[in-house]
C-alpha cells in the first residue's frame, strides 16, 4: 500500500491523478480556508482597484525594465527575511553586481530555513510547478558544487507502510529493522539538502560579494505617488526608516504582513509543525523514507538521514493551522513557535517500532511554520500597484527545493522586469485579486481522498 497522506506524497498522488483523469477531474474539489476573517472583507473592497492598478503597473513595466537594466547598484534593494527565499534572491543579486540590504528580525534561517527536512525531488511537480522542481534541483546541484555543501547527496526514496512486520518484507533499508508492513522503492533520483547550511552559505556568499546583513523587526513600507500609481522609497526597520527603491517581502508565513503594508489580500496559513532529530554515531545509510498514514498514532513520518549523522523526522501529524490574522498581528516570531509534546511522543513511539537500531528518544525536538497559501502555490512577482515592491513567499512544503529557482526567477524580475528561468504567471501576487481566480481550484480533498495537510 502506498502512503496517501504525506505531504510531498499528496503532490505525487495528485501529478498522477490530473495525468490519468485530466484537469475536470478537480472541479468541485473541496477548498482549504482561502481568504477568512477580516482579509475577506479587505479583498473583497479593494478588488477592483488592485485590479486596476494592476493594468497600470503592467503598462509601466516596460519601462520599469528599461529603467532596472541600467540601474547597477544604485537603488538601494531591501530584501525583507532572511530564511531560504532571501538568502537565494541576495546570492542572485550579488552575482549581478548589486548589493541588497537583508533585513531579518531574529537571525539567518530562524524558522523552517533552518528547521525543515531538505528532501529534493525533481520529478515531483504538476503542470503548474514541473519547472520549478527540475530547475532548482538542477540549480541545488550547481551551488552545492560552487558553496561548498556538504550535506547536499543524491539518495534514493523508499516508500513505507507501517504495520506488523511479515516475512514477505524485502530487506530494502538495514536500519528499519523493527514493524513495518510494506517496503517499496519509490523514486531512485531524490536528493538532500540541510537547509540551515544552504541557508548560511548563500547569506555568506551574498555579505562576501558586499550585501548587508541587519537584524531588526520590518514594521512596514514607504511609498510616494508617482503618476498613477505608488512607488517605494523606502522600509521601517524597528521604527526607522531605510530608504530603498526596492522591496521583496520573503517573510515566510509572516508575509502576511504584506496584506496591510500593500493594501492587497496577501492570504496565508501558516502551519506550525514539529520535528525531532536524532544523532548517529555511526553513519546510517542514505534513504529518504516516506511512510503513509500510521492510524495508531496519527502519524505520515517523512525520515531523512543526513551525512552528518543525524537523522530527521517529519510528518508526525497534528499539524496547528495558524491563520493570517494572527500573523499580521506579530504572534507567533520564529523562537515562539514550539514543539507539541504529544505529537513528539507519538513520533518517538511510531519510529521506535520501525527502527529498533536508531529509535529511543530523540536527541533534538523543534518546530517551524510552513507558509501556505490557499491554493498552496508560492506568491512570487510584482505587487501590481507599487512600483519597486515584489513578494516572494508562501512555498509551502517545497521551499527549500524551490529556494534557488525562486531566488534567480526574482533576481532577473528585479533587474531585468521579466524572469527568463522559470514562467512567473501562475505565481503573480495579483491573483488572490482577481475574482474567480485559480487559487479556488485546489483543497484538502481531492473528491473524498485526503491529500495531505497542507492543502
Ligand atoms: C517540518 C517541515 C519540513 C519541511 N521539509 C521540507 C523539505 O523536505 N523540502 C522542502 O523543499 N521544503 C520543506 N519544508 C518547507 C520549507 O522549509 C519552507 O517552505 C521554506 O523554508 C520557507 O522559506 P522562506 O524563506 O519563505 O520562509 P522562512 O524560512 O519562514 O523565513 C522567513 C524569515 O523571515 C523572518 N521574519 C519574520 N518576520 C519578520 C519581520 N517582521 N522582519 C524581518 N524578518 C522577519 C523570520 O525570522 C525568518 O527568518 C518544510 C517545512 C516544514 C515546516
């Protein structure tokens, strides 16, 4: 049996289900909470006027193109977080010649940058995001190579099914030596990355090419009229303002904030979830394990050990859901968000069973938000009516993978008015804007078949 509840799963279920039943088979799917409380009532007045200065702004593109390519390093860019898609979009910079200031309120990947599992799939995306898997992974290749990564390996997935271990089991992986049901091969060509030293590496790389770190609270934007529609002059950082030209908001769930700062529906979950880490002496052969849904203790574990020894843990379910009205109103900073005890117990005891050889208690346990918007794609482009202001956040359960493709497709929108790398379209801040838009078209169900927590 193959698991039916893990999150990159749900993806694949999903990739595999529009290629047999095609895209009508999703109509009528059940939705996630789209737009709830006070930001209904904000998206639904400013719909038309977002709209039209969305018109205007792509007007002006053109010239905002023309304007950026000359532009060098002397329009202050402000980057606002400093988790993956920041510390990405910095490095890209910098590989152009501009220093961006990073504006980061705790320190270099304080949240799911540092905290997440780092699996990389390549052949895991749907129509809408095949590029941006086989783009980044390629790309993750490319700056494991050039920073020095040393996490980063190819290793094989293998699929799981918990349960009473028969003797009809094949002896795929030595260390999932106590129950299991099911062992299976899933995907020969997935790879690993740890996120917190992909992170620091890109931030290291960016200050070495002369882009600035500084750690503060980001409060808000500035912006002045110019002609028909607004333009950024500059970003409050702990009540002060720094003048910039230009802003991308990469705040992870926090980007939510957006929503006030930009007067546009910027809806976002974010889903607080807990992990636990174990450390291995001796090194403990390279599988990435997904296993399906564990009824007896309410558990989907995606398990990833690493070359350092560790081994990480996910998936271990009951997932908090925190909305977009909290977010916007500061709860929840990165060293707030804690583990649930209940659900590291269930983990502990559920991976235990599996493997006798590395389970017992965990060495480390921590928790992160996921940034999910309601139809679980990233938010990455222009915001339509501010000119020089852009969003790049809400990568859901692939933002560690997607972080290098983001990162560019951003750098080339910023300088150059367009991405080149991968088709920002179906991304554009814009849509949650648009009645009727595509962010309806997606939900937790596909018909009556859960697919995963974060949809
Ligand atoms: C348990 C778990 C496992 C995961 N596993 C994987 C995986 O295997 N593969 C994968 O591809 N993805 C995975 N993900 C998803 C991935 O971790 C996230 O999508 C990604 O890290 C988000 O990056 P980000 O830069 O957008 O946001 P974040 O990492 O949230 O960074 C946002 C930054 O903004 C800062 N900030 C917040 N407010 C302010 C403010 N007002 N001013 C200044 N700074 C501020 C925060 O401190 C933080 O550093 C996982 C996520 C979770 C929760």
């Amino acid at each position: 049996m193959l698991p039916s509840r893990c999150s990159k799963c749900a993806k694949l279920l999903i990739a595999a289900a529009i290629a047999s039943a095609g895209p009508k088979a999703f109509v009528g799917m059940e939705m996630k909470g789209a737009v709830r409380g006070p930001e209904a009532k904000r998206s639904r007045s400013d719909v038309s006027d977002v709209a039209r200065a969305a018109e205007a702004a792509e007007a002006a593109e053109a010239a905002e193109a023309a304007e950026a390519a000359g532009e060098g390093s002397e329009g202050k860019v402000v980057i606002l977080g400093a988790g993956l898609q920041g510390a990405a979009l910095a490095y890209y910079l910098t590989r152009r010649g501009v220093k961006p200031l990073i504006v980061e309120r705790e320190k270099v990947a304080a949240a799911a940058s540092g905290k997440g599992g780092g699996f990389l799939a390549r052949d895991w995306g749907d129509s809408i995001t095949r590029k941006l898997h086989t783009v980044s992974f390629q790309l993750h290749e490319e700056l494991a190579e050039k920073l020095k990564i040393e996490s980063y390996r190819k290793l094989p997935v293998l699929s799981v099914s918990p349960g009473k271990r028969s003797s009809r089991v094949p002896d795929l992986c030595e260390w999932l030596d106590g129950d299991i049901e099911d062992i299976r091969m899933m995907d020969p060509n997935g790879a690993q990355v740890a996120p917190l030293e992909l992170c620091t590496k890109l931030i290291d790389a960016a200050v070495a090419e002369g882009a600035e770190l500084l750690i503060g609270a980001a409060e808000g934007v500035e912006t002045e009229a110019d002609g028909d529609i607004e333009r950024v002059t500059g970003v409050v950082v702990d009540g002060k303002v720094v003048p910039a030209e230009k802003v991308c908001v990469c705040l992870g769930p926090w980007a939510a904030l957006a929503q006030d700062w930009f007067n546009m529906p910027v809806p976002m979950t974010g889903v607080k979830s807990s992990s636990i880490v174990y450390k291995s002496a001796e090194p403990v052969k390279p599988f990435a394990v997904f296993c399906g849904e564990d009824p007896r203790y309410g558990t989907h574990l995606e398990i990833y050990p690493r070359n350092s020894g560790e081994v990480y843990i996910c998936g271990i379910g009951g997932s908090e859901y925190v909305d977009g009205t909290q977010l916007r109103r500061g709860e929840l900073p990165p060293s707030d968000v804690k583990p649930d005890p209940a659900r590291v117990k269930a983990a502990t005891a559920c991976f235990s069973e599996m493997s006798h050889k590395l389970g017992g208690e965990p060495d480390v346990v921590q928790a992160c938000m996921r940034p999910c918007p309601p139809d679980a794609l990233p938010i990455m482009g222009k915001v339509p009516h501010v000119r020089g202001a852009y969003i790049s956040a809400g990568h859901n359960c692939w933002g560690i993978l997607w972080a290098p493709v983001s990162g560019l497709a951003m750098s080339e929108l910023i300088l150059d008015g367009a991405a080149s790398c991968v088709d920002l379209r179906h991304f554009s801040p814009a849509r949650f804007a648009r009645s009727g838009s595509a962010a309806a078209m997606r939900g937790r169900k596909m018909g009556a078949v859960p697919v995963g927590e974060q949809w």
